[in-house]
C-alpha cells in the first residue's frame, strides 16, 4: 500500500498519476487524510495521558515512602479515572487505525511513468517481437483438439473428478508437463535464483502482504474452517518469507524461484478462447521473486524479462511482449510486461508471463524493510514474474508444433521429456 508519509506531501501528484488508472482518488485520499489526523491527535492524548499516569504512579510511591497515605490516595483514585481515559482512547485509537488501514488498502499502486493510458488489454502498448510463426497445414487442430487426438489431456476425466477447468494430464502430456517444470526451474537456477518449496495454503495475513487480500478476494479459494486460501501464485507465499523483516543493503540482491500449483476461481466465462488450457481454475507455474534495493529495481525488472525472452528462444516460440496500459495494471503493480506466445491453430495471442514490478506497495504492507550503510531503514522494492506458467506454453507448442506425424517435441525438453514426437 502507498506510505502515509508519500500521501501527505504528494496527494495531488498522486491523483494526477492514478487518473491513468481510471481510479479517481481524490476522495478516499481526503478519507485518509482526514483519518490520519485524528489518528495522530489520538495518539498525541493517549501520549499525554500515559506520561501523566506514570508521572503520579512515580509520586504516589514517593509518598508512601514517605508516610503521606491519605495523599497517596488521593493520587491513586486520579490513576483511576487516568487509565479509563487511556482505555477509551486505545480503543479509539485502534478503531482509527482500523479504519485507517481499510482506506489505504481500496488504493491501487501508482503507476510507473512510462504506463500508457488506456482502459482495457486493447490499449496495450507492444513494445518487442520475436519469432517465426509456422505455417501449419489447413487441418491443423488447436490444442484441446491435439489432446484429444493423441490421449495426453482428458478434459472430461477432470469434469469428472472435480469440475471445469480441472485437466488430467495422461502418459507423454503428464511427462511434458514435468520436463516443462524441471526445465523452467533449471534455467531459472542458472540465471542465479534460488530454488524455494513453499506451502500452497497461505493465512490471511500474507494475502493481505502481497495484495490478493482485499482485492482478489473473490478470485481465491478460501477454506473456512481453517481461514486458509490456496495460493494463485507462488508469489504470495514466497514474498511473505520476508514479512517483518529488516535486512542489510550487503543482501541484495535476493533472488527466488519455486514451482507449485496454482488455484483461481476467476475461470468463469465461454467460449473459444477459454477452452481446453487457455483458462484453468488449477494450472501449474513456475515463479521468479526478486528484493532489490529501490536504485536498482527496474534494471532487475529488464533482466527479468530478458530471462524470460530466452526461455522462449530456446523453445522456438514466436512471442510478443506488451506493456500494459493503466487500466489493465495489476492493483499492485506500478509497471507490467506481459509475455504473450502466438497460438496458430487459434491464430491468436495466450498471455503466459506477466514480470511487474511492485517498488514499495507490497514492502509497505509486508513491513520489509532494509537498513543502509548509515543504519537507516527503508522500504525494499518487490518484483515478480512467471517463468513460465505452463497451460498456455503448453498450447503453444502442441499448436505450432503439431505436423502430419504427430507433435515434435522443442529440441531444448527432449533430454527432459525422454522422446522427441508425441504421436
């Protein structure tokens, strides 16, 4: 969430930036504000109150010490009425705090600079290509057609077990799918990341401390009984290793990677282009983390999408990558590349990696700081980025990879796969 301190001194820069967003800030940032006031002037009284109770707690022992009971006292029934009024004033101070809190969290990031403006995905900025994109025979079938075709995928099998957007992975599709995880997780281990297994149920708080709580509330699923949620994205459980957290400068930067199942409730509408893998409630991703120091988080953020462009040329994609406009920003994000491959049997684009990054939101609600050669504290910048997630990658090249014989396995996940055609 944005910093109070940020809020106070730049309102009416951040009103100007967040237009770009379509969010009309001006009035919960008046609301917070105006919170922040009476939280302050609470904590001014409360202040006072404590001093002034400890104050007589100090002097009524030195009376009785000294034999001076009555005056004691006296003093003791005044710390009476002194701690009701700190009560009521906690209480107060705490409801403010509360409220406080609530206000900041309806406010999304503020937008980097070079964010274009826009409303929605049309109003994308493309900003790189690259690849060749096949030319397939005329009988060319899309993916859910392939996995029909070749018994790899089963979309009934799932209907049958769970639901819609559920997919059976069968033989050589369950061991592409592998070799895909083993081979994202290799690259990313060479390009320096280390590689984290985390838990795929997360507590409320670390919802909160990387911004799907409040926010994505109802794209999540939540286990009542427990209040637990499965995790959307390996991003929440690995960015909240370091909630709470103060670290040294000398530790920048930290770089983590993790495979883990991902679960999304958003699923939801039909049609073409949410069949077979391009819309899932349960999908598998292999995620990229990075703490940087504030000077050098957008040079990480162009080496993260560098990474990730040679994973697509070493899978002979071809790919596209568009900046996204305002209105299609993530409510964290201050700016978003998103990796979109060329599907050719469905001659359209599948997003199948978004690299943002956050700078201090999700630092701010995380409370992860860092402190400088000076011994001062500050506010890390966080990033993150799929490396890849796998349904669309997956399409990708059971799509353009299709022939007359059968699907050809990319060069680069034969030694993983352990076969070259799937037929």
């Amino acid at each position: 969430m944005l910093q109070l301190q940020v809020i106070r001194e730049n309102k009416d820069a951040i009103i100007n930036a967040l237009k770009k967003r379509n969010f009309d800030a001006k009035p919960v940032l008046e609301k917070v504000l105006d919170c922040d006031e009476k939280r302050r002037s609470l904590q001014t009284k409360l202040d006072s109150v404590l001093a002034e109770s400890n104050k007589l707690s100090k002097d009524i022992g030195f009376l009785f010490k000294s034999g001076k009971a009555d005056e004691a006292n006296v003093l003791k029934a005044k710390t009476t009425s002194l701690k009701e009024d700190s009560k009521k004033l906690s209480d107060e101070l705490n409801q403010a705090a509360n409220q406080l809190n609530d206000l900041l969290y309806q406010i999304p990031n503020v937008p980097n600079e070079t964010v274009p403006a826009g409303s929605t995905d049309e109003d994308n900025e493309e900003v790189f290509r690259e690849g060749v994109i096949p030319e397939l025979a005329s009988n060319a079938l899309p993916h859910w057609e392939l996995a029909k075709k070749y018994d790899i995928i089963d979309f009934e099998l799932g209907v049958k077990i769970t639901g819609a957007g559920f997919p059976v992975y069968k033989g050589k599709g369950a061991r592409l799918q592998r070799a895909l995880i083993s081979y994202f997780l290799d690259k990313n281990v060479e390009a320096g990341y280390t590689e984290m297994q985390v838990p795929h149920l997360v507590n409320e708080t670390s919802g909160f401390g990387t911004g799907q709580l409040p926010d994505k509330e109802g794209q999540m699923y939540h286990i009542g009984e427990d209040n637990l949620y499965l995790i959307p994205t390996a991003e929440v459980p690995i960015t909240n290793l370091f909630r709470n957290e103060i670290i040294s400068a000398k530790d920048f930067p930290i770089c983590y990677t993790g495979y883990t199942p991902c679960f999304r409730r958003e699923a939801g509408s039909y049609g073409a282009h949410v069949r077979g893998l391009n819309r899932l409630h349960q999908f598998d991703k292999v995620e990229i983390v990075r703490v940087e120091h504030p000077e050098n988080s957008y040079d990480a953020l162009n080496q993260m999408v560098e990474h990730i462009k040679n994973i697509l040329r070493e899978l002979k994609l071809p790919y596209r990558i568009l900046r996204l406009c305002g209105g299609d920003l993530g409510f964290t994000s201050a700016l978003t590349f998103d990796f979109e491959v060329f599907s050719t049997a469905q001659d359209r684009w599948l997003e199948i990696s978004s690299v943002s990054n956050f700078e201090t939101y999700q630092a701010n609600r995380l409370k992860f700081r860092f402190k400088d050669e000076n011994g001062k504290k500050h506010l890390v910048h966080t990033l993150n980025g799929s490396a890849l997630a796998l349904p669309r990658v997956l399409a990708g090249i059971l799509e353009n990879y299709q022939t007359e014989n059968g699907i050809e396995i990319p060069e680069v996940l034969q030694p993983y796969c352990g076969f070259e055609r799937i037929d």
